[in-house]
C-alpha cells in the first residue's frame, strides 16, 4: 500500500506581544515613564501659575501645581510597575498550595 503524503507541520507564527524587546527598545519604554513623570509636573506647575496670576495668590497655587503633578507623575509611573507585577503573580490558588 502506497504511503499517504505528509502535510508539512504548521508552525503558528510569533505574535507581536510574544516577541522579546530589545534594550534600545527598553530603554524607550522606561525613558517614557520617566518623560511623563517629568511633563505632569511641568504641566500642573503651568496650570497653578496661570491660576496664580489670574487671582493674585501667587505662589501658592504654584506650589499646589507642583506638588499634584509629582502625585499624578508618581502614579503614572508605577501604573505599569503594577502591571507588570500582575503578569509575573502566581494565580491566586497557587499561592495557597504552595504555602502549605
């Protein structure tokens, strides 16, 4: 009896988000987060100041610009420190089994 002709094996190809980042490519993700930390302040500054001049009350809202651009920054840079800790956390009911 003849032998059937194999079909070639599929090979699915790599999807984008499976590929490992190269370091330039790191390098921009991380330089990002930190840019952004940096306009966040910058823009919470210019916004407080603009309200200073507006009602007389400079530098107070400056000040209070300021100090909400670096929470925001704060926050926008840890957001994907958190994400990236959620990925790499075992599910829930592993946790358990592995204390005991």
């Amino acid at each position: 009896m003849p032998e059937k002709p194999r079909l070639p094996r599929y090979e699915r190809p790599e999807l984008p988000f499976e590929r490992k980042a190269t370091p330039l490519a790191k390098a921009g993700y991380w330089s990002a987060i930190g840019l952004e930390f940096g306009f966040a302040v910058v823009l919470f500054f210019l916004g407080g100041w603009a309200l200073d001049e507006k009602l007389q009350t400079t530098p107070w809202l400056a000040v209070v610009g300021a100090m909400v651009g670096v929470a925001v920054g704060t926050y926008l840079m840890v957001r994907p420190l958190l994400r990236e800790a959620s990925k790499r956390a075992p599910p829930d009911g592993d946790a358990e089994r592995s204390s005991k």
